[in-house]
C-alpha cells in the first residue's frame, strides 16, 4: 500500500486520527521499528495480511525486535492469509523468547506443554513458564499451580501448586481465583475443607465476571454452603450467569422457578431452549 492509498484508507476509517497514522506511517517507511510494529497490527485489524507480513518481516530484518518476533509469531499461529504454521509460530516464539519477551516465553513454554511445532516435553515446558512467572506473566503462575499440582515435568508439590494460583490470584487471574475457591471448597492441596473461605474466593472471581464463580456463588446460596441459605440470591447469580451464557445456570432457573413461578419457569425454559440450538 503506498502513501496515497494509505491516506485515502485512513481518512476513510478514521478521519479523527487521520494526521496521527499518517504520521506513523511516515516513520514506518522511515523504518522507526515501533511505527513499523503498530502500522503492521492496523493493517492486521483490517485484514490487509499481505501488508502486515511485510512490515513485520522488515522490522524483524532490520532491528531483529523482540515486539516483531511476537507479533509474527502470532499471525503464523492464527493462520492468517493461509500462511498458518506451528513450526514458523514456534521459530518466532523462541527467538522472541530468547529476547525476553515476557508473552512469547509464555506461548513458546504452552508450545513445549501441549507438543504444538515441536515435541512434547513437560521438563522445558516448566523451564519457560517459570521464566515467565519471573517476569510477572500471570498466565503463567497459575500454569505453573496446574503443573505442580499434577506433577507434569516436575514431581507433583501440592504447596508449591497452591502458592502460584495464590501468585496468579493476586495479579488478577480469575482462573486462579476460581481455582483458590475449588480448592477450599473440596478440601484440596493439603488444605482443610472451609466453605466460607470458598464462597470468599468465588465472590472475588465473580466480581470478575467469571462464569463459574457467579454459578458457584449462586450453588452456595441455594444450598447454603458457607452462606446463609437464599433463593433470591441463589437465583440473583443464576441470571447473571446465565446472561453470560451458561446453559447449566439457565436451566437451574428453570429449576427453581417451577417451584415458585411458572410463567418465569416458561420463558427461562424458552431461552435454555435457545442457548443450547447456539452450542
């Protein structure tokens, strides 16, 4: 795409930012690697693929950049314009990985755990998702909680499991904050049972807008597991999950309101009905 079609597509797609892209497209042709980067993603949110690849394998020419490398990597991943390739994902992973990208040494880590471009192997998996939690990759805490808990690559360490979903947890992952809640709940990783620490753990994800701690705190309040036993809030969380698209919560409310009230017990059957045509 050359100047002149690059500002006829932009004051077409947004006039308000017209001058700022103009002016990073300007030091992408300058070879500004950052300019070059996000005038790259602008053309992948566009699907103009062609242009993207372009930028982005001269940025990685020129400056070898660690951003590039992800980037790249990614658009293999996903497949974009029909040039998918798990080996070329994994390439660009690594050698962004080797450059501390912290998001590539994770994906080059889930690359080694689930054998995509390369060989299974759980041992160097763990190396890179270590490496990654080192740099603050939350994703990668809570992977880590999953491996040592189930000994992948590493003898299994309940402690050791529980301490990085607790790391997870605190830098926001709500799947470590659902799993905190599990594991309280069941009495799992050496930890004894406690309902009410649960239902503190589900509210947090919850708030979050996770699906299966809205159900869960909904399943507590029916049953009055660590709370005070309420329909109407047990049936609060149901809606919320269920909004959220969880077929299990839509038909609980089915569930529930057959035994209070039929006309709601008709629509929430109506709209279980519908969710499940869409699965």
């Amino acid at each position: 795409m050359d100047k002149q079609q690059f500002e006829k597509f932009i004051d077409n797609r947004s006039p308000e930012n017209a001058s700022y892209w103009k002016q990073q497209y300007t030091q992408a042709n300058n070879n500004e690697v950052e300019a070059m980067i996000k005038i790259a993603l602008l053309y992948k949110e566009q699907s103009y693929y062609k242009e993207m690849y372009h930028l982005l394998i001269r940025a990685i020419e020129i400056h070898d950049d660690a951003d590039a490398l992800y980037e790249l990597a990614n658009c293999y991943f996903e497949e974009l314009d029909n040039r998918g390739s798990v080996e070329l994902a994994f390439h660009f992973y690594e050698r962004a990985a080797l450059k501390k990208h912290p998001d590539a040494i994770n994906n080059l880590a889930d690359m080694y755990l689930n054998g995509e471009g390369t060989v299974v192997n759980e041992e160097v998996a763990l190396m890179w998702f270590t490496k990654a939690a080192e740099i603050g990759v939350v994703e990668a805490m809570y992977t880590l909680g999953i491996m040592y808990e189930q000994g992948l690559g590493t003898e299994e360490n309940p402690k050791q499991a529980l301490q990085y979903y607790c790391k997870a947890a605190a830098g926001g992952y709500l799947d470590a904050v659902y799993r905190i809640g599990m594991i309280h709940f069941s009495g799992e990783l050496d930890q004894p049972q406690n309902e009410k620490e649960a239902v503190k753990w589900f509210l947090k994800g919850a708030e979050g807008f996770h699906v299966d701690a809205i159900y869960n705190m909904a399943y507590c309040y029916e049953n009055g597991y660590g709370v005070k036993q309420s329909l109407e809030q047990a049936i609060r969380y149901y809606k919320q999950a269920s909004l959220l698209g969880d077929v299990q919560s839509t038909e609980k409310l089915v569930e529930l309101y057959e035994m209070i009230d039929a006309n709601e017990a008709t629509k929430w059957r109506k709209k279980a009905s519908e969710q499940l045509k869409q699965e």
